[in-house]
C-alpha cells in the first residue's frame, strides 16, 4: 500500500511535499517585517475606514505598552478577546502577541454561562470587550475572576465617529475604554519579548457540542506553518504587497 497517496497529486501540481514552519521564528517577527515593509498600504478596511499597515504597527505597540506598563501583562498570560468583526480587532491582537501574552478568542454573541466557564478555565484576568457585549460579562465579572474590561467601540482605531452601543453601567465604573488605553500607551514604553515558535499564541475553544468547551492550545509555529502552507497550495493568490482578502468568517474563529 502507498503509504500518503495524495502526494502524488501535490508534486503533480508543483505543490511541496513539506513546507518551512519555522520560516519565522513566531508570527510576531512576521507581523512586523510586514509592518515595515508595507507600512504605506492598506491593511484593513472596514465601515468605509482603512487602517494603513503603519497605523495598525503604531496603534497596536501602543496597546502592548499600555498592557505590560499599566496591567503589568507578561509573556503567557491570557488575555481575552471578546470583539466581533472591527478594525480594533487587529490591533488588539498583534498588541496581545507583541506583548508576549496568549489571546484567548471569544464568541460575542456567549452566555454568561458559555463566558464564565471560558474566562476561568483560561486563566484570563484581562478582557477586551466589544460594548454591546458587556451586558453578559457584568453578569459574570466577579465569578470569572475579571480584574480589567476594555470596552470597544465600532470605530475605535480610526477617527470615525461611528456610533457605539453603551457600555453596561455595572461595568461603566471599573471598565477602559481601548481609546483611552492606546492615547496613554503612545507614551510608553514597550518592552520587547522573546518568542519563539513553541510558545502560544492561542488558546481557541471548541463548539462544546459534545461537553464542556476545551481551548484548543495553538503555538507560534502551528500559525507559521499555516501561511506556509497557503502559500505553497495557493501561489496563484500570493503577490506580496497587493493581496485582498474578504474576511467573511468571525476573526474570534
């Protein structure tokens, strides 16, 4: 029996056998070649609004900053992340990972039963909230050990006043906004942090249709290996620099 009988059809096709995944020591290095390289062109659009590739370098080293100097987050902390779709996402994303912390992924539309069992069993102290989330979080605050809410307005990263559910007034008193946090983090200082790619970059939990919802524990190099692979399966759609992808699924996913 031929043992991997599909890699016949690869070499057909001029697809690798094997691909590089540790082409960059962690997403980390790749995010900001990327940032560098390509710092005058979009990197996201959204609600009419585009953040440059520069924009979001800035904005989301001013997000580390601001959570190694305010919260003192170190690397391997769990940060949550409970945001659908926004511009803020990417910024509080690559902000988590270039502090050196792990993103736990959240589905904004949880029940605060669904929410609590994720924030506990995580670890996560810290979470970045959607506003027409805080509803469900200020029911569970407490029981899931939450020390810091960062609420999230549709337009925060840009300068659109776009308009923004309230924040729910259990939590209005003790919560940051993300535009606040990233003003007093563009006066700080960040702290740069060693990756490698064995180190976690996700814990990104299961539907729960079959028990308790598990976190699905992702490194740096599980992602590397990712975009490898796309560009090894899918040269076609790689030109450097000029790419456009629709986001159509939940980034949270």
């Amino acid at each position: 029996m031929t043992l991997k009988p599909w890699l016949a059809t690869y070499r057909d096709n001029g697809i690798p056998e094997t691909v590089n995944a540790d082409a960059w020591p962690s997403v980390v290095h790749l995010l900001e070649d990327a940032m560098r390289r390509y710092a005058d062109k979009p990197a996201f659009r959204a609600f009419g609004q585009t953040l440059s590739f520069a924009d979001v370098d800035r904005q989301s080293a001013a997000f580390a900053a601001w959570l190694q100097q305010r919260l003192g987050v170190k690397k391997g902390d769990r940060v949550a992340v409970m945001l659908p779709n926004l511009l803020a996402f990417p910024i509080v994303c690559i902000g988590i990972l270039r502090a050196g912390a792990v993103q736990v992924n959240v589905n904004p539309l949880y029940t605060p039963r669904e929410l609590v069992h994720q924030l506990k069993d995580s670890g996560s102290e810290t979470i970045v909230i959607f506003n027409g989330s805080t509803p469900t979080l200020a029911e569970v605050a407490a029981q899931a050990g939450i020390k810091t809410v960062i609420t999230v307005a549709p337009g925060d990263g840009t300068a659109a006043p776009l308009p923004a559910p309230p924040v729910d007034p259990r939590l209005a008193g003790s919560s940051i906004a993300l535009a606040d946090a990233l003003r007093e983090g563009a006066s700080m200082t960040r702290a740069p942090v060693a990756l490698t790619g064995d180190d976690l970059i996700f814990l990104q939990y299961t539907g729960g249709t079959t028990g308790l919802s598990k976190g699905a524990a992702l490194s740096h190099r599980n992602l590397v290996a990712n975009v490898e692979q796309f560009k090894a399966t899918m040269p076609s759609a790689v030109r450097p620099g000029q790419e456009v992808i629709v986001t159509a699924i939940p980034l949270y996913h």
